[in-house]
C-alpha cells in the first residue's frame, strides 16, 4: 500500500522548499507548521543521526476550505490533519524528493461520503501542486 504522492525534482532542497511552498499555496494550502528534522536529529541525537537524514523539512500544509468541511463531516478527521508534506534530499543526492500524504488514506480509515468527497478534491490539489514542481 502507497500512502504518498511524490515527485523528485533536479534543484538543490532550499530552492525545491520555497517552491513547493509556492505550488502549494497555489493551491490553496497555506503552511501552518514547518519542521526541520535535520537540525532536531543534531540537537537531540547528534551529528551522525542529522547527517544520515540529510535536509528533511515537514511542512504541515492546511487547506482551511478542505479542514473545515473533513471535521465537520467527522470530528476525529482532525487527528490526520494538517496535510503533511515532506522535502527531502539526503547529504550527497543531486536531486529533491517532495512527498505528501496520500488524502485518499483518509478514506481507507474513515469511509464516510463527506470525507471522501473532501479527499478527492485534496487529493486533485496536491496532485496539481506537486506536478507543477516537475514542469
């Protein structure tokens, strides 16, 4: 079972975050939390641990449109949301990897109408976002 959309992209991981940022808020995503685990690993588990995840940025992408109907449809959704969106590139690759979670991994736990319906149209969203990154 798949549970992220994906595309790898030939630009350097500062360049491929600001416009994975900027497809997404094309979109209609906007960017609530931004993790950087790199610097987490070196502060928490040293060196070594940060250089063997190389940049690894979480963005905690929310659609405010798309929240608030998936909540309202099932309250619980909520602990699958902010739609998690990662950028990634280890220390010595010459391309980015940008993943986001499959919405459609909503539907597989949930079930309900409402929420699918809400999955599709994310679903096409970031689809849309993350196709721009490899035009």
């Amino acid at each position: 079972m798949t549970y992220t959309l994906s595309t790898t992209i030939a630009l350097p991981g500062a360049e491929a975050l600001e416009l994975t940022r900027d497809a997404l808020l094309a979109q209609g995503f906007g960017i609530l939390t931004e993790i950087d685990v790199r610097s987490t690993f070196e502060v928490k588990l040293g060196t070594e641990a940060a250089d063997a995840v190389g940049d690894y940025i979480i963005l905690g992408a929310c659609n405010p449109a798309l929240a608030s109907r998936a909540i309202a449809a099932e309250p619980e959704i909520g602990a699958l949301l902010p739609c998690n969106v990662v950028v990634r590139r280890s220390k010595d690759a010459d391309s980015t990897t940008i993943e986001a979670i499959d919405p459609q991994t909503m539907v597989r736990l949930s079930g309900a109408p409402a929420v699918k319906e809400v999955a599709d149209d994310a679903d096409s969203r970031l689809r849309k976002a993350l196709d721009s990154l490899s035009n």
